[in-house]
C-alpha cells in the first residue's frame, strides 16, 4: 500500500460510483499544473489522483452482490457511460455528466486533507468551502464563485497553517455571499 494513498469505501456501486472510478483509471496520469477537462485540481494538498484507491465497496442489489466492482458497476440499472476499461468486456453506451468523476476525486482528496489537518490541528467538523462547492446540500451554501474560491482558499492552506477560516454563520448580518437557507439549491454565478 501506497504510504500516501487515500483509501475509500463505496456504498452503492450506482451512476456516481460508476463516474467515480472510471475517474480514477482515467486521471491517474494527471500532474501539477496540467489542465485537465473535467478535474478541477490534478493535486490536493499532496495527494494525486494517482493516490486514491478503492479499498471496499458493496452493494444491495442482488445483480450486484457478490460480483467483482468492474461487473458491478456495469450492472443494470446503472445506466452510466463507460469512459475508460475496467477489465470486462461489455460497454455501455449512455449520457452521464462528463465532470462527476472529477468532482468526487477532489472532494475525496479534499476530505483526506481535512483528516490529516484536524488530526494535527486537534480540530473536526464540516469543511465549509469545499462541501459548499462540491455536494448538493452543504452545512452552507454560497453562490458558485465563492464556493469556488473558499475551496481553493482551503487547498492553498499549508500543513502547519492554524485552524483554518471558518465562514460565517448564517445568522450575522454583515455577509452578503451565502445563499438564504430558501434559495434554490442550482444557483448561476454572474
């Protein structure tokens, strides 16, 4: 085992997981200052995609059960395009979001820094900036390019930095950036 890898257990080999770990084989390669369609950041802190690995997964399924993850994940009714091979010989060919797979790895990588640093830090909770920006129902949310940059703020964060910069609470009224606890979850940043 890799002493810089990020282990990850799947619960539910569905369209996510499917994107996810297509991600992984197809990303693998990505370095430092490459600019990748798809993948937001090719490193995390000092992980790369090349770092995470799928320890476990499993399913409920009864397609599903017991089948090797490559076969699981082609299962119906997992209807996900099949970008890159996963050792099986049947492809499918359906629309799924081009980006998932790059969303899930950083958010992966992201919350494998937020362990290392609240386990140094003595600290834990919600990572605000980088839940705000990549899951659909945050502790917070903000408007996308603030999202955007509270995430990068919160990758940029060196090791041996102090607790990081907690975004506001929602009740202070001096903050004109979170979104009202009302607003549509989908908002386009102008």
């Amino acid at each position: 085992m890799n002493t810089r890898s990020v282990r990850v257990g799947i619960v539910g080999t569905g369209n996510c997981a499917s994107s996810f770990v297509q991600g992984l084989t197809y990303y693998q390669s990505a370095n430092d200052g490459d600019d990748v369609p798809g993948l937001m950041n090719p490193s995390i802190g000092r992980y790369r995609v090349r770092d995470v690995e799928v320890a476990s997964a499993f399913d409920v399924h009864a397609g599903k059960v017991g089948r090797d993850l490559s076969e699981a994940l082609a299962c119906t009714p997992n209807n996900a395009r099949v970008c890159t091979p996963l050792s099986m010989d049947l492809k499918l060919e359906v629309w799924d979001s081009p980006n998932s797979a790059g969303i899930v790895i950083d958010a992966v990588c992201c919350a494998k820094l937020a362990i290392e640093r609240g386990i140094e830090r003595g600290i834990g909770g919600a990572i605000i900036g980088p839940s705000s920006y990549f899951m659909k129902s945050p502790p917070q949310q903000f408007h996308d390019h603030v999202a955007r940059e509270l995430t990068l703020e919160f990758i940029r964060q060196p090791r041996t930095a102090t607790a990081p910069r907690r975004a506001p609470e929602r009740n202070l009224p001096d903050h004109d950036y979170a979104i009202p606890l009302r607003a549509a979850r989908h908002v386009r940043a102008d």
